[in-house]
C-alpha cells in the first residue's frame, strides 16, 4: 500500500527519466517514405485519450475527455467551423430562422439525416436531447447552459424527490421547446442571445435516441445503445483500456478514417515511448518532453501548435484582507514578470494582459492595465489602505498540488519576494479539496491560481459568465455594478459593433479592478505521425481536429 | 482444523467491520465530495443539496454508515458516484485482470527467488551467493516504475521486441510481469536465504546428517520443510498486495485493473468504490493470513492449529 501512496508523488520522476533514457538515445525514426498521399480505405487511426472518462452523457458530461468522445458519435444542429469557431449549420440544413424580437430560434432540419442504425434523426429527437437536458432528474454539470431557454431554469432548479409529479410536470410542459414538424423545431429564450447558436453547437443539445435511454437505462452509454448521428460510431469499450470508434457510414458526410482507436494512457512518458514504438498516431509535446524532442530532428518536424482556449490567473478573494483594496490586487498583478515565466517556466503558451486570449471574438489588443512594471507596483502598494500594515505578510497562495504546479508557484512566489518584498506562503492541496474551497466567495483561499476554458466563443462565455457579480463560477467576490451593467447590455446587444465596444469596456475595467491577475493564455503542441493527413486542429478542440474528423485520414504506413 | 477455520472466518465478521468503519469515517472525513469535481463548472448549491438527498449524504454519518453495511450484508454495494457503473460490476471487471497479472507475477517471483535462495545459502559466499545478492539489492532498491521506464526504453523502444499499451495479447504481458515480479523476487531470495542459513544450523539437522540420512533428504525434508515458514509468512499478504494490483504498474503500461481504482476513487471521493476496493483488500488480506496460518500447520507439526 505504501507503494502506491508515494508512487503518486514520485511519478514525476517517471517524466524525468523519460527525458533521460531518449535523450540519449538519438535514434533515427524510421517512417520511411509515405508512398503516396492517398487515403488509406482500411485506415486505421491510434490515439491517447488520457483516463477513462467518468461519463460519455451528452447531457451530464463536462470534461474534455468525456466531450471527446461524445463528439465522435454525435452530432448537434450546429457545429463550430474548425477555422473560424463560428457556428455553422450541421444537423440543420442552414441558419434558423430567428424572430424580429430575437426571442425565437426555429431550426430545419436537413433532409436525409440518420442516426447510425439507419433511423432518420427528427425534431422530436433533439427536442428529447434538449428536455433532458433542462430535466431535473438528469442533474447534468452542464444544465445551466440551457437558461436560456425559457423555462429551463426555473424546472431545473425543482427537486424531482420534494415536488410533486404534478407540478414537476407542468414545469417540463413550459419549456420554450416545440416540435413543429418532423423537421422543425423551435426555441424561445429568455432573452435576445446571439450566442444561442454556439450553444447549440456544443454537445448538450445533441439528438440522444429517447429509445435508446430507456432501453439500456444508467448503462445506455456502453456501445450496444450509444447509437448517434455523428461521423463514427462506438463498437467497443473497454473500460479502463480503450475506445474503439468505426466510421459511420450513415454520417452525412463520407468518413476517411476506417477506425480510430483511443487507448487509455496516464502518463504522457509512456505515451510518448508508445509513439516513438508506433503504437500511437498522435504523441504528447508537453512542456517537459520539449528538450528531447527538438534535439531530434524527426520528432521535431512531427511537432503540430495549437492555440489554447483557456487564461490562466492568479485570483484574489476581494473579500478578504488585504486583497479588499484594489490597489493591492494590481500591485500583485503589476510585479511578475509573464515573458520570463513563459520563457524559463511554462515553455509553451503566451503571456496575458487580458481575460480572452487572441484571436477570438473579444480580445483585447491594447490593454496594458496588468502591464510588469515594479516602480508602477510598488507605488501602487505604498499607497493603498494596507501598506506597512501585517495583513500583507501573511498571504497564503493556495493551488492544486502537483509536482509541476509546485515549481510554477514557487516561480511566482520568488518574484513577489523580489518585487514587492514581500512573503508568500505556499499552500498545496488536493485536487477535489481544491475544487470544494473555490466554489464560492465564503470558502475561497485568500490567494489561489485557476484557469477558465471557453465553452463556445463568445466574450458572454468568457465576461458575464465568470465575473458578473451574480455568476454562479464566481469565486473573487468580485462585484461592480458599471461591470455588471456593461455586461448584460452587451448580452443582450444585436448590433455586433456596439456589442464588441461594451465587452471591451467591462474587459478594461476587469485589468483594473483586478480581481484576478492575468498570467498566461494557454496554447499546446502534439506529434503527429507523417501518415496521418487532413487534420485541421483548432483552439477548441477536445479532440485533436474534431470539427473535422471526417476529412481525417492515413495514407499506407510506408 | 476445521473447527479453527470456521472460527477464524467467523473473525473475519468483526475485522470487516472495523475496517468498514475506519475507512468510512476516514472517507467521509476528507474535504470536498464527488460532486465537487470540476472547478470552473461547479454544480449550483441547489443540485448539490439534491444530490445529497438522493445519496442520503445530508443524514448523520452513523446512519450513513448503517445504511451501507445494511446493504453491504446483503451484498449490494452501491453505484460509484461518478460512473454510471454498480461497484460491484467494477470489481467484476478489472479484479481478474490485477489478479491474472499478480498471480503471474507470483509464480515468476518464486520460480525465481526460491531456487537461488536455497542456492545461495548452501553455497554461501559463492559466486552465485553473490550474485543473488546484487539482484536482490537492485530489485528491493530500485522501484517499479523506473525499472519499468528503463526496461520500456530498452525492450520497446530501442529492441522494439514487446508492445507496451494494453493488454490484449501475451506478449503485452511479458513487460509488466517480469516487472511486477523483480520486487517480490528479491525480497523472498533473501528472505528463502537467511531462513534456509539458520535451518542449516539446527541441532536436528546434524541429527539428520549423524544418522546418515542422504544430503539430499537432509536439504530437502529437514532444511527446506522448516525455511519455508518464514517464506510462507510473508508469500501470504504478498499474494493479497500482488492480486489487487499495481497503480504503478497498470497506470504505466494502460492495464485495466483494480489497482488504479485505490488511488482514483480517493481523488474523486467515490465512497462506495472507495468502501468496495477496501473492503474487498481486507478480506484477501485476512483469507491470505489464514491460508498462511493453515499451511504453518502443515510445515512444522509443532505449529498446532487443530486445538
């Protein structure tokens, strides 16, 4: 038993040795050459999805690694074009129709959609998606995307054990959902949402069979009733091992890929080896495996990019001492130096001044709020309500332990120590402790480093859901009422221009206020073996090129 | 004998119990619960309430825990609460696999250790004494999982002999058993030796050799009968760590075990996968340790178990 407990911790060591042993090595891959660059009819794809996801449920899931495979079976009414992320028209055959007033979404279905046993996909199949979506009985992670729907909310919030079925009832018979035909359904929200689209793009709203479900009950996730829309369909799980996906022949679009296997491997060490065995497509290029990698010619010209959708922070709990002062706050975000971390520490991502990452719908360019600057901070601290005050020497930053989060703290903490003269203590805990203190003003450490992940791109996603004074992700205790303001007349705004200028100015008063300091924007890398073609990856991607899994294919492997 | 079995089984009722009871409180105890799992999408307090209702996690803890031995009695032993799964289908599942790979790192470990063992004490100081020392040393020194990373570079990387995902095929076993069986190998050479030295000095082994019974007899009947309680001893709980798995070992070369799921369902406060995996170590430990008690028995008449 002793084994396993410090196993955990020594682990690391394990990506170490990795290095070690195939630093050494210098040993040419021996691909070959790709004969030529034609799809391969029998291609098969290998690829590591990490652990075994918790659940696959469209309707409950809320990890990457559940979306991913979700995905690969289902398909919604829109999808996210794989360059742009913009919503475009997948299960429906174009733009809804949406009402003068910008309240009512009416969707057409386009002809000849099936779901891989070869039953046609109607309305009455997403509108089930949809219901179970917003069903309290369902208790999906994800339900509050659904708000927006009218009556979602308020059925959701039901407890299906106190109310009665009746009242239960005429609940679920006020969702603002309507079958009108075999092939149209329509939406009422709440409010104008010009974000509704990529929400319906994403996989809460995905047609889940009503026969399927009930069929095989908590178990209709396992491959026998997993039946969906999507380009592939599950024939195998092996809990804990692998996934195996076949091309759906039915899918609206022809599939190039024969199979994608994804098998279950922890660490990215082995996966690694595993790759460079041929036993893997794609291969990990995290941060730690860099150095091996570039010093290997072959690896190096197999490594892909790919932007993130994620900003990393350091937050602040602004009720409690001494970050109550904003002044404080920006201190703190004004003295560590982002280029140097990304350089010595973090290798591979971009430095952040803002909340939304480039090359998205709200970023912004010339916000230079949290810039580095150390006479800026301390001048800042000099003048706020705490200084020389010893509310400033017990600051304890409180993060999610690992051994790579331990190095990266303790590069911040050497950086306010040098800045601002100031001592942090260190406070590492487990992840689900972590998770249960963060949940809300009252319990949030002091001090505490996170990230938030775009759900669809959109600055409501990214503004209103993480800091309006009411958001339930809201964990700084931050409240401004200009904010708020700002931010529900851009919700609700129709004009993109006007839009796009009131997000900005929330963003900038955001850098200001600092209720978090911004640290980095996230970005990845992965190999890519040179057999595998038509890959467009994208910053949303739970899977490597999911908005375009069906252009994916491998030509004969040398 | 059997009188003895059935009470030492009958004992088993009460350890169960305690176990069941600390490993609850100590479960129950830890912050955060499996409804807190994901920080940037945390479930709104409403949902959470609901889900304790349904779960019964808003009653006292003593009656939580009444209501699960309840249960556990008639061998229900719950869904986990992160996968749509029964606990009970879990272990079904990934419990032959750990123990498929444990029983096979367990034959190899004693093939292995038991021989050079006995050899090394009957040619003590030899050169095979020495070098059943050094890997003995290597292989209680140097943990699982850098053998592992160094015998993948090797086998897999560089020789490209042995696959290293899965474990689909014999092949893929060969990695992860020889691997698995280094550590207890080299614990029982050593232990098989030293026990095998102190029995070679008994006064009822040179009784043996002065009535003029063969070498073969005397190592065979008097030395190694009476080594092998030692060995016995510590085969027993060896067994029970072996066929519960590795996190280790399954997490590094992606085996579909039980071993991960100590780990795991502790990261996720999955209590009734926690409560299961537990519950299901303690009673392979206690049968190990009666097997262990019964087979002492057999070795040495003296060791009366019968009364």
């Amino acid at each position: 038993m002793t084994q396993r407990r410090s196993g955990l911790s020594l682990i690391s060591l394990l990506v170490i040795l990795a290095m070690l042993v195939s630093a050494c090595s210098g040993q040419p891959g021996n691909q070959g050459g790709t004969p030529a660059d034609q799809a391969d009819p029998n291609g098969e794809l290998i690829s590591n999805t990490g652990s075994e996801p918790d659940t696959i449920d469209p309707q409950k899931e809320s990890f990457v690694n559940e979306v991913a495979q979700t995905m690969m079976v289902f398909e919604g009414l829109m999808k996210l074009d794989a360059k742009t992320l913009k919503p475009i028209p997948a299960a429906a055959g174009k733009e809804p129709e949406i009402s003068a007033d910008g309240l009512k979404y009416t969707f057409t279905l386009r002809d000849g959609v099936k779901y891989s046993d070869g039953k046609a996909v109607t309305a009455k199949d997403f509108a089930y998606g949809w219901t179970r979506l917003c069903d309290p009985v369902t208790h999906g992670a994800y339900a509050f995307t659904g708000y927006i729907i009218v009556g979602c909310e308020t059925w959701n919030n039901m407890d299906p054990k106190k109310d009665t079925p009746a009242a239960l009832k005429a609940a679920g018979e006020k969702l603002g959902i309507k079958v009108l035909s075999e092939k149209q359904i329509e939406f009422t929200l709440t409010e104008p949402a010009p974000y509704f689209l990529s929400i319906a793009a994403t996989w809460v709203g995905v047609p889940t069979r009503q026969d399927m479900v009930e069929k095989g009950g908590d178990r209709w996730t396992e491959p026998a009733t997993f039946i969906g829309n999507g380009p592939f369909k599950m024939t195998e799980w092996k809990h804990n091992e692998k996934f195996v996906f076949d091309k759906n022949e039915n899918y609206r679009e022809p599939v190039k890929l024969k199979r994608w296997t994804k098998v279950m491997i922890n660490e990215s060490a082995v996966s690694f080896a595993a790759y460079r065995n041929n036993e893997l497509d794609f291969g990990p290029a995290n941060a730690e495996l860099l150095r091996t990698i570039e010093a290997d010619p072959d690896l190096k010209s197999q490594v892909v990019d790919v932007p993130g959708s994620c900003s990393i922070y350091y937050g602040f709990n602004t009720t409690r001492a001494p970050f109550t002062d904003a002044k404080v706050r920006l201190a703190f975000a004004k003295s560590f130096d982002r280029d140097a971390y990304i350089k010595d520490v973090q290798k591979i991502g971009k430095p952040a001044l803002s909340f939304i990452p480039p090359g998205r719908p709200g970023h912004d360019e010339g916000d230079s709020e949290q810039k580095f600057d150390v006479a800026a901070a301390k001048a800042l601290l000099a003048s706020s309500s705490f200084a020389g005050k010893p509310e400033l020497n017990t600051i304890k930053l409180t993060y999610r332990s690992s051994a790579t989060a331990k190095t990266r703290v303790e590069w911040v903490q050497q950086q306010w120590k040098t800045n601002l003269g100031l001592e942090l203590a260190l406070d590492p805990v487990d992840g689900t402790t972590f998770s249960q203190l963060v949940k809300s003003p009252a319990t949030t450490p002091q001090f505490f480093s996170l990230g938030w992940c775009e759900d669809y791109p959109d600055p409501q996603n990214w503004l209103t859901t993480v800091f309006h004074s009411t958001s339930t992700v809201t964990r700084t205790g931050f409240k401004n009422a200009e904010f708020d303001k700002l931010t529900r007349e851009a919700d609700k705004e129709k004009d993109p221009t006007k839009r796009a200028q009131l997000y900005q100015q929330s963003s900038r008063i955001l850098s200001k206020e600092a209720p978090v300091a911004f640290n980095y924007w996230n970005a990845s890398k992965y190999l890519q073996k040179p057999w595998v073609k038509g890959v467009t990856t994208s910053s949303l991607d739970f899977e490597i090129g999911i908005f375009k899994m069906n252009e994916i294919y491998v030509t004969k492997k040398g | 004998m059997l009188k003895y079995t059935i009470r030492r089984l009958l004992l088993l009722i009460p350890t169960l119990f305690f176990v069941a009871l600390i490993v609850f409180v100590l479960a129950k105890s830890a912050p955060g619960s499996p409804f807190d799992l994901n920080e940037n999408r945390p479930l709104p307090q409403s949902t959470i309430d609901r889900l304790n209702e349904v779960y019964g996690f808003n009653k006292p803890i003593h009656e939580q825990f009444a209501l699960y031995l309840g249960n556990a009695v008639r061998f229900d032993f719950g869904s986990s609460l992160v996968r749509n799964r029964p606990v009970a289908d879990i272990v079904a599942a990934q419990l032959p696999v750990s123990a498929q790979l444990g029983v096979q790192a367990l034959l190899l470990a004693l093939a292995i250790s038991l021989p050079l063992g006995v050899i090394s004490a009957l040619k003590q100081n030899s050169g095979v004494d020495y070098g059943s020392l050094l890997l003995a040393t290597i292989g209680t020194t140097i943990p699982g999982f850098v053998i592992a990373i160094v015998f993948i570079y090797i086998f897999a990387v560089n020789l490209k002999v042995v696959p290293i995902v899965g474990w689909a095929t014999p092949k893929h076993m060969i990695l992860p058993t020889v691997i698995l069986a280094l550590g207890p190998a080299a614990f029982l050479t050593r232990i098989t030796r030293s026990s095998m030295l102190e029995a070679i000095r008994q006064d009822y082994v040179r009784t043996a050799r002065a009535k003029g019974l063969g070498e073969q007899v005397v190592v065979v009947t008097h030395i190694m009968k009476n080594a092998m309680i030692p060995v016995a001893t510590v085969v027993g709980p060896a067994t029970a760590g072996l066929i519960t798995g590795s996190f280790i070992i399954e997490g590094i070369f992606s085996i579909p075990g039980i071993g991960r799921e100590f780990i795991l369902s502790i990261q996720k406060r999955d209590y009734p996968v926690i409560m299961g995996v537990y519950l299901l170590y303690a009673f392979i430990i206690a049968v190990a340790n009666l097997t262990v008690d019964l087979v002492y028995g057999m070795l040495d008449p003296r060791i009366k178990v019968a009364k």
